[in-house]
C-alpha cells in the first residue's frame, strides 16, 4: 500500500555535476535545503527521481528532484502522484522564473506554462494547469534569442548572496504555506510580509 501524502513538492532542475550549480536548478538547490533543514537525505529512487519525505505539523510531505531534465519533469511527477494518488491541487512545484528579479519569491495556483519547458511537461503530462508554483526569481540579464544559454549558466559570485536568501526564502514559503494553508500564506508570501521586521513566528530555524 503507497504511503499517504499530503503534499507532494517537487524542485525542478537537470541532473549532473555540469548543471549543479545553474540558474535552473533552483528548485533541486530549494528542495535539498529542506531536507537538510529537517535533517532528511534526498535519495534515488525508480531511477527518474530523487526523493525524501518528512513531516510539517502533522502533514506528510514527499519531495521529489525529477531526474528527467527540465523538459520532461512531467513524466517524473506524473508517476509519484499516480503511486501515491495525489490530486493536483496538492502539488507544489519549484521553479526558475526570469520574469522575476533575483531573490523574488512568488506561489501561484494554476496558470500557463509562462515559457518555462518543465511546467510545460507537468501541464501535459497532469492534463491540468491547477497546481502550484513556488517561482524563484532568477534576474532577466540576457539578449534576445540567449534564454537557454542564460537558464544553463551558473550564478554568478556576486549573485550568491542573493540565492542563498532566495532559497532560505523558499523554504519559509513552504513551510508557510503548510502550516497556515493556502490563502494566508499567499498572501503572507506575495507581499513579502512573511519576512518584514522578524515578524515572522511561523518558522522555526
């Protein structure tokens, strides 16, 4: 019998020392930071992802990194929801957004693919736009016809900084957004406020 989860998170990203440390691998970079935080490995498992499970106020959380390279995620995220009988609407998915400066962090329910491949594979592999999107800003410095280049390329040195908070933020924002459901935390997370003046009570570090 398949484990009972209630939330399934996955970080997109392309598997290899090569793509480690790329733009496009904030999602792989997010989810391992939250393995780490809960003191969780992230392992290999049916060769198309890597995966670990943990538990936020009572709620069982697996997190998953698709080794299928961005384009395919759907085909990884497709097989665990249809194991573990996941609906849509409880599908988190972290992704690299260009449309957003560096260090925004943003989650929206539903929507077009807005360019990005990987969001594209799991829209077409669900048949369903209705999951979440926990996008992470990633800046907008490229030319016309360099996109792929610059998803590909790694962070540079004086960027670091800024990820690093990013993907401290992210985590937050998950956790949030368990912890206080959907509609606080969106609106907690959207604005900003889950960070303003350590207001914050809801995470624990």
């Amino acid at each position: 019998m398949a484990q009972k989860i209630d939330w399934l998170i996955a970080g997109l990203g392309n598997p290899g020392t090569k793509y480690a440390n790329t733009r496009h691998n904030i999602g792989w970079m997010v989810v391992s930071a939250l393995a780490d935080k809960y003191k969780k490995q992230v392992k290999p498992d049916k060769n198309i992802y890597l995966l670990t499970t943990l538990s936020i106020d009572n709620n069982e959380i697996m997190a998953i990194m698709p080794t299928t390279y961005v384009n395919m995620s759907g085909e990884a995220i497709s097989k665990v929801m249809k194991q573990h009988k996941i609906k849509p609407e409880n599908l988190i998915v972290i992704c690299d957004e260009f449309n957003f400066p560096l260090g925004k962090v943003h989650i929206k329910l539903g929507g077009s693919d807005g360019g990005h491949n990987g969001i594209a594979s799991i829209i077409d592999e669900l048949e369903t736009e209705n999951f979440w999107r926990l996008r992470c800003g990633i800046g907008k410095n490229f030319g016309k016809g360099e996109l792929v280049d610059y998803v590909l390329s790694d962070f540079k040195e004086d960027e670091l900084n800024e990820r690093d908070l990013m993907i401290k933020k992210a985590v937050d924002a998950i956790e949030a957004f368990i912890r206080l459901g959907p509609a606080r935390a969106m609106s907690l997370i959207n604005s900003g406020k889950l960070w303003e003046n350590n207001k914050n009570e809801l995470i624990n570090d």
